[in-house]
C-alpha cells in the first residue's frame, strides 16, 4: 500500500485515503488531447455541456473533486434509481466537514449508462436530487455536480481520465486549482486529476471519513 493521504475536512480531523504513488505515464495521444481540453474550456464547444446542480456563486475557494459511484454512493453498476441511492459509510460526515471548512464539493461522475441506453436524463436527474435529500438531512451539501454521458470510444473531451469535467467545473465556480484535490476509487480518477494538475487520491474502499 502506499503512504496514507490526509486532506484536512475541518474541526481538526483528517481523512485517510492511499496517495497514488504510480508514476504519471500517460500516451503521447493522450497527453495532446489533455492539453488541447485545458485550452479549450470554457472556449467552445467542449463535447456536452453537463448538467450544473448546486450554488456556483462561489470564486476562489478551495476544492475537493470527487467521483460519486464508489466514493459517495456504492458502485451498483449504472445505477439510475433514487432506490439505488445508498451512501458510503462516512461519506455524509466528510462532505459537511469540507462544507464547513469552506472547500467546494464537486463531483465529477462517468455516466456511460446514458450512451449505453440504460437509463435516461430525467433518471440520472432522480438520482442526483436524492442524493442532495439525504446527504442534506445530514447537513452536508455537493456544491456541483458534473457528469460526462458518452461512451468510452465516443471521442468526447469529458470523460475521465480527461480533465474536462474538472476544469469545467473550476472555471464554472472560480475553484482554486492551486487548493484542490480530487478523490476517486479508479485510475481514470487519478489519471483525470493529474491530467488537470491537482493531487489524486485513490479511496479504497470503507469509511470515506477515516
């Protein structure tokens, strides 16, 4: 295992996640797409828009970026139903500590369900509201949430490991980079945050708030 992350959430705790010590090796194609997506944000057309739910209205302030299926939900597999909502033991807890301590929450999720037909708009629509419903009854709040729709061999610019979803949505509510940190349970999550400059932080599984 590699060394233990400690992002600071407030009130003096810490969460323990496994820092990734795999060197960045990214391709040659994929490192040129990664720079022409950081050029274009925010200037054109940037594959699809996506959804925005949240308060934007923030500039400047530090960021935790996560993924949301395996880190603030269990991964069911393409789930879609407010049913299927079941959170990460912890994960309420540590998103109302970063809440407090003034870090934005973004969430950055690949949803190929979409592409692949499993599911509609208006039902990823379902799943994140309820998701804001419980994770509001226990006083935390995602400020944003960011999903890429596309395939893995549909050519978008915003499915990770690209960075498009993260800088988007740093550009969308003025997120400091320079203050930022992305927490993911797969190596598109990490390869996504390297490609976007800012630490990834593989969660393996367990108490999101240890």
């Amino acid at each position: 295992a590699g060394p233990a992350f400690a992002p600071s959430v407030g009130n003096g705790k810490s969460v323990r996640y496994e820092a990734e010590t795999r060197p960045a090796t990214p391709t040659r194609q994929a490192a040129e797409k990664a720079r022409r997506v950081r050029n274009m944000v925010g200037v054109g057309d940037l594959a699809a828009e996506s959804p925005v739910y949240g308060d934007n209205s923030a500039m400047g302030r530090p960021a935790a970026f996560l993924d949301r299926d395996g880190v603030i939900v269990e991964d069911l597999g393409y789930a879609h139903r407010p049913d299927q909502v079941r959170l990460i033991p912890g994960a309420a807890a540590a998103i109302r500590r970063w809440n407090e301590s003034g870090r934005l929450v973004l969430v950055v999720t690949n949803q190929s369900g979409l592409a692949r037909g499993l599911f509609r708009p208006a039902d990823f629509d379902a799943f994140t509201a309820e998701l804001h419903r419980r994770l509001a009854a226990e006083g935390a709040r995602i400020d944003r949430t960011d999903h890429c729709p596309h395939g893995p061999d549909d050519g978008c610019d915003c499915r990770k490991p690209l960075p498009g979803m993260i800088l988007r949505a740093a550009r969308a509510t003025g997120a400091d980079l320079r203050d930022a940190f992305l927490v993911g349970d797969r190596d598109s999550d990490l390869a996504a945050a390297r490609a976007a400059g800012i630490p990834g932080h593989l969660f393996p599984g367990g108490d999101l708030d240890r």
